[in-house]
C-alpha cells in the first residue's frame, strides 16, 4: 500500500467488494431508491416481536443476501467488522455471535459504514485476510427511543431534525476481481464546532466531513471533477448547504458532484424532517444504489463520506456539544487492466 | 506479515510498544499492583465534576504519561484507536475530539485493550501507519450504572458479580526500537454458551476465553510452558476455575502459568465481589504491572486475553443470554536480534 498521507491510504493491491447486501424497512422501500434493495420489509418489526430483534432481522437479512450474491458462506469470512447504534452495539455483537467469524467490533455512529469498509479493505490489502465480511445496522425505532424521545410521545419533528433510516448493509471485501474496487480511504477526525442540540446533527456533522474532504483532496491532489459523485451521509437539508460553504470558503467547490445519501433515500413528501441518517442510511445508498451503478459502470469514481455523530443519550444533558467524524471511501468501477 | 491461520496474526517486522501509560482510581492504587501505575486518583471524581468526566480525566492522562514516556506528541500519531464501555464510546469520542488524531473508533466490551492493540500493531506491521496510539478506559460509577443497578441503591455484591475497575490505559505502537515487542494476536470468535445473568459475566466470558486460548495454541504449534504467564481479563475468581476446566477437557492445562487480571488487581480483601473488571482491568495490568515485567525481562512471553461481555442494559432485560468474546496479544521482552 501507499500512504499519500497520514490520513489516506491507497490500496495498492485491486480490492473489490465480492457484492453487496441490503435490507430495508418500509419507509425507504418507498423511497426514490427503491428497486435498489435486496430485502424491504413492510413494517417495522421485520416480522420479529420486538424492535431490536427487528434490527438484528435486517442485518442477518443483509448478510445473507451479501453472501448469497458473492456465492460465499460465512466459513469462508475470516473476518467480520461491524457496528450499529444500538448501546453497547449489541446488534452486531448478536449477529456475530451467529456467524461465528472472528468478530472486530466498531463504533463510529453513523460512519460506521465506511469505518467498517476502510477498515476491511486495509485488511485485505495488507494479506492480513482474504476475505472480510463488513456489515451495519440501524433501525429507527431502537434509535429514536435511544438518543431523542420515547417513540410513543408522537412529538413533531423539529425541523433540522433528521429521521433514523430502518436498514442494514453488508459488503464482502476480498482480492478476488468483482465489479466494484475499493481505492483509497482516508480516516477523519473528531471535529466539534460547538452544536449542542442532538436535533440538529447536520450542523453539528458538516464541518467534520468539510475536514475529511478537504483532506481527501489535499492527500490525493485530485479536484471534485475527478469523481463522478461525492455523496455525504446524512448531513441532511441542513448539514448539506453548510458543508458546501465551508469548502468554498477553502476554495473547493463540490457543489456539481455533491449529493447526501439522507437527502437521496427519502423523497421531500415523505415524512422524515430534515432527510434520512443512521449507519443504514449511507450503508443502503451506498451498497444498494450507488453498487448497482458503479458495477454497471453509469458511475465510475465515487467518494463516499459516512458522517457520525458521537454523542450518547447523556452527553446533551451534560451540556456536552456534540463530536463527529468522517470517514471517506473510493469506489471505483472495476477495469479490465486492474491488477 | 503471516497469517498462521485465519485467527491467528503474526506481525513480521518487529512492532513495540514505545511507551505505557495508566491512570487508575483509589481502590486499584490500594491494590497488591500499587505503584505500577503512573497516576493514581485518591477518589473516584478525579478532580472533576462527575463521573462522565472523570472517566475522560483517566483517559486523558494514561495517554498523557504514555506520550511523554515515549518522547512524542498527540501530533506524531497517526492513528488514534479506542474504546471503552460507556453508551456509543463516549470516552473515548470526546478523547479523540481533543487530540485530533485520526480516530477509529471500536467496541469490543472489556476486550477493547487487547482488540485495539492487535488492530494497531497490524497497522503498524502493515506499513499502513508508524505510530499508532491505543487506549481504553472504565469508570466503577459510569459503568456499575449504566449495566447494573444505580449505584446510590447501595445493595450488596452478588458473589458471582465483579467489580468494574477504575482506570485508563494507553499504548504506543511503533516500529521504533523498544523494549516490549507485540508478537501476535489471535482475534476471538463470539460465544455464548448461554448465561443470562449481567451479575455472572465470569462464568459467561469463560468459553469465549477458551476458544480463543484454543485457538491460539493450534495456531501457533505452542504449548502453555512457552508462555511465562497467560493472563485473562477479567474472568475473575468464578470464571477462573471454569476457563481452566474447560481447557483441561480439550487437553490443554494452563493452571501452571494462568493469572487472571481481575483477580490481580486488588486483594482478597478489597470490597470488589468476585473480582474486578472493565476495559481498564486488562489494560492497567498489562500496560502498567506487565510492561514493567517484560520490559526489565523478568517475564519474557506473555499471552494477554482480554474478554469482554457483549451485552446492554435491555439485553438481559429482552432474556437474551450474553454474547462473549476474547481477543489474546503476545507480548515478549524485546531482545538484541531483533529486526
């Protein structure tokens, strides 16, 4: 491998994703991106009795579909790196206590996705393992009645307020040529620019992936030109318009290239605040959506920048502001000369 | 690198850790491993306002001793990865927030210490990173809250219930010479072989600490006798027994050299029920008591199993039984030939 810097790496082995699973609940089967997932359930227990088996359902449901597509089992996984939202992460812990694949646990809120897919691309890269299994979950139910209100209370949503996208996503990341590569990822930092309200976290989520990406284009040289999309998280309609001003006021404009997965999974008549969030919700974009693109090459470089918020239910009441991070991944179409 | 086998990591180039450095609390300065560690607080506020910060105090400075020991600043890191048990890792987000290092952040329970070293020294062994700072943290009263009972109840230890410890550990790996080298490391599988009881979590970690202590024998071809010491995290005076048994009827006797870091860490009679536990009990053992052993080579070999029980605080409430899991790293005394 080649570090470009300290905080992007490029892989210098072709690393692919073997394929993608996805599952979603119902709201974003009705999204504009549907037709993109493997699995929509139509309510939000997921045919479970309760909401965090309902999460667990998605993830396992996600994994198989990944797994199936790849024409792999989980015996053939020597690793599964994974997280969710959940305290204490339990649906992955769950999941791999099933799968029985030699388990890292990850924690990066809702940048887990990529922090998970960065992670296991390095893996494979570095001969450390052949083939690494990468999964996220969220749900929006075990998520809003952990960091906001008891679901019950039926309160409006605040209007910078983003909504927990119910859905997970798994990738297998491997050597062996697939349609998708995996390139570069470059590893943010904890930015806090003092948002305190955890029902604005697309303010608080902007200048951290303002950092990662102002940093992916000074690590790479590359201009926003060379991608074919730079999709964020789940900045939302507000975390949106201010990650595009902080990079002009740094003289990078992404404006052409840039769209936000909470913004792309929902269309504005749903009822979901300010867009989509949650670890599902860059985690179906991008293993849903924007795979099936890439794979038949109508995109062919994209950055994908999962966004995270890392506060707990505790941390507003304890007049803490709000930590995020960014994590960035290149995917690539897959060429015929890669080697 | 070679990878013996799928679990199993041998680290080629010689990895070190540069530097230690552990914070602890007033019970476990109290304890037979009193004055191996480089800052004790003389109560469990460490100098701040509540319990939450008082957890990042520990953190905060077991790296600041580490740090300076190895002669290097936060800006020399180019990877920060921790872990701790509070809801999301708050710990250690708001660590990562104040020293701007690249942040990967990861859960695994109290096997968090050994999860982030084997994670960091891979880095480092795959040229991905030159100096990778690792750290974790417990809080008695953050923890004991969030998992148990609130802690003002005041009720009386379970005798199968342990004793989260007080404490931060930090590690600094490194290609750079030192004087105690990361040899291996063997990532667990999750196990739950069925206990439900947050109260018991020695007999539930027990299997998952036998399977990876399985493993890591027939990956590697050793026996026990070519260890000094296997040291488990926090097994604690139940899972002891149990993890032994359970090895003997596989073959495999470690009685010989096994300590367990929960029982090390305070004597038989300090209040701590069955033991201690927490991400800092396995971190300020090894960190603070075992790098100074391995260090001046008075122990040469030391395989660190740190265990950690994969639950929340509605999962037993939900009757699910408790997910385990164990991560072991090879430390040895570094010697002359070494390259």
């Amino acid at each position: 491998m080649s570090k470009v810097r300290k905080q992007t790496w490029r892989f210098d082995h072709p690393i692919y994703l073997a394929a993608t699973g996805t599952a979603v609940g119902p709201l974003e089967a009705r999204g504009p991106l549907s037709g993109n997932f493997d699995k929509a359930y139509n309510s939000l227990n997921c045919g479970e009795k309760d909401w965090i088996e309902a999460e667990r359902a998605l993830m396992r449901r996600a994994i198989s579909y990944c797994l199936a597509k790849a024409g792999k089992q989980e015996g053939d996984m020597d690793l599964f790196l994974a997280g969710d939202l959940t305290d204490q992460t339990v649906t992955s812990n769950f999941i791999a206590k099933e799968n029985r694949v030699p388990f890292i646990g990850m924690f990066g809120a809702c940048s887990t996705s990529m922090e998970t897919l960065a992670a296991g691309a390095q893996l494979v890269d570095s001969g450390y393992a052949d083939n690494v299994l990468c999964a996220v979950s969220s749900h929006n139910a075990t998520a809003e009645r952990q960091f906001r209100n008891p679901t019950e209370y039926g309160g409006p949503l605040n209007l910078t307020q983003t909504f927990t996208v119910t859905g997970a996503g798994a990738a297998i990341v491997t050597k062996e040529r697939g349609k998708v590569r995996v390139c570069e990822a470059t590893i943010g930092r904890v930015i806090d620019w003092g948002i305190g309200d955890p029902n604005n976290l697309g303010s608080a989520m902007a200048p951290a992936a303002a950092d990662t990406i102002w940093t992916h284009f000074q690590d790479t040289g590359r201009v926003p030109d060379d991608y074919d999309l730079i999709v964020t998280g789940d900045l939302s309609s507000v975390g949106t318009p201010i990650l595009k001003e902080l990079l002009i006021e740094k003289g990078l404009d992404i404006s052409n290239v840039h769209q936000d997965c909470g913004l792309m999974i929902y269309s504005s008549d749903q009822p979901v605040g300010a867009g989509g969030s949650g670890c599902a919700c860059s985690a179906v974009v991008t293993y849903g959506y924007l795979y099936k693109r890439l794979a038949e090459g109508s995109l062919k470089r994209v950055l994908v920048v999962a966004t995270g918020a890392l506060l707990n239910k505790a941390t507003p009441k304890q007049k803490d502001t709000i930590p995020c991070i960014a994590h960035g991944v290149v995917l690539e179409t897959a060429k015929e000369g890669d080697q």
